[in-house]
C-alpha cells in the first residue's frame, strides 16, 4: 500500500511542480519520511529526483541558459559531495526550519503580484550559491526552491526557468546518487522505491508540459510564491517541537 501511496504522490507532486516552477521534494520529503523513515529521505528522493529531471530537461532542452549552467557546475558538484558526506556522518534536524524561514522571507521580499525584481542577479551568483544549495541538499534530500528567487530576479520565467533548474538539478544529483552509493547510503529497498516513484513522475512531467503553455507568467509566479510559502508553512509545522512555545 506504501509504495503505491508514494507513486501516486510522485505523479502529482511533478505535475504540480511543474505549474509552480519546483517544489516536488517539499510534498515528497515528508511522505518518504513517514512511510520509510526519516534517513531513507535524502537517497530515496536523489532517485526520483535522477529520474524525474532528465525527462524534464528533454522536454525543455532547447529553453536552458547555459551561461548559468557553467557557473553553476563547479559549485554544486563540490557542495553535493560535501553534503552526502556529512549526511552518512550525521543528522542535522534543525536545517529545515532554516530553509522554511529563508524560502518565507524570499517569498515575502519579492511580493506574490511583483513582476520586477528586488535585487539584480549576476551570473556568477550561481557559483557560491550552487555550491551552498547542492551542500544542503546532499544532506537533507533536497533543498525545493530554495534557489527560486535568484532565477526570478535574473529574468527566468515559467520554460526557461524549469529548464535551466533541471539541468542543474541533475547535476546535482547525478553526484550525490554516486556518493551515497561510494559511502553504502544506498540499499536495493531504496532504489526499489525511488525507481517506482520515478518512473511515475514521467507522466506527471508530461501532462504539466501541457498544462504549462495555458499559463501565464503573471499566474505562474503567483503560483510559485504560493506553493513555497504553503511548503514552508508545512515544514515549520512538521518541526514544531523545535519550538518551545508551541
């Protein structure tokens, strides 16, 4: 019953995604963890995610910008080792309320109705922030749209955007699926579930492709910024034991 619960919410969680420019491992974190346990979260999510964004980047190939990717690159393959690194030497249970409280404020700074940026995005941003995206997401599983509002401020709307996403993403997982295999993180109950769930994202890819050109820009960043502010809403209450005065 686990596993078809998952593959149906890997389905929605792509489709959804696609419509709010990410998100996928915001629905996906807290459903493997329930069903699998909370240390099955970072390698069971890198193999959906390995899955899910090769698709993707097919799909919109002809939409990626690659002046970002090559700066991109050199950070996030260093961050991502570094995080699956310490990820099979530790848990760090706090870092996703850290990330719920940036994705909020980012939401809140750029404003849901804003069509200009706040602040001006440089290519070579993507370097140190590639490298401290990738880190956190070798440690947690994934780090959703964290990277949202610089893909924004730089100009990359709806197409572009989830293009250019994708092919980093994959990167990123690309390196950290091969480190957690190097380290022993993987096992054959992982990669069962994490293949099922991935192949489901193929259709969800599919239809949000679709769905996606019936869409605007305006609605497509009202979408965005709705969807990361109810994921993080959602992380702050799954970690509300952290806070004392809850």
């Amino acid at each position: 019953m686990s596993i078809l619960f998952l593959t149906l919410a890997s389905f929605s969680s792509w489709l959804i995604s696609t419509l709010a420019g990410g998100g996928t491992p915001l629905i996906l974190i807290p459903l493997i963890g329930y069903f699998l346990g909370s240390t099955a979260v970072p390698p069971v999510l890198t193999i959906v995610m390995l899955c899910g964004h090769p698709q993707r980047l097919f799909l919109y190939w002809d939409k990626v910008n690659w002046r970002l990717m090559w700066w991109y690159l050199p950070g996030a393959i260093i961050g991502a080792i570094l995080g699956a690194l310490v990820y099979t030497k530790t848990q760090i249970e706090w870092l996703p309320i850290l990330l719920a409280l940036f994705l909020i404020s980012s939401t809140v700074s750029y404003g849901i109705k804003s069509d200009r940026p706040t602040f001006q995005v440089r290519p070579w941003y993507f370097l140190p922030s590639g490298l401290i995206f990738a880190f956190f997401s070798g440690l947690i599983g994934s780090t959703g749209p964290m990277l949202n509002p610089l893909y924004l401020n730089y100009g990359l709307v709806k197409e572009e955007m989830i293009a250019t996403k994708s092919a980093h993403l994959l990167v990123v997982h690309l390196v950290k699926i091969i480190t957690y295999g190097w380290l022993g993180a993987l096992n054959f109950h992982y990669l069962e579930y994490g293949l099922l769930m991935g192949i489901a994202a193929f259709p969800g890819n599919w239809i949000g492709q679709k769905a996606l050109k019936r869409v605007s820009e305006q609605r497509f960043r009202q979408l965005l910024f709705g969807f990361v502010l109810l994921s993080s809403v959602l992380i702050l209450w799954e970690q509300r034991q952290f806070f004392w005065f809850w």
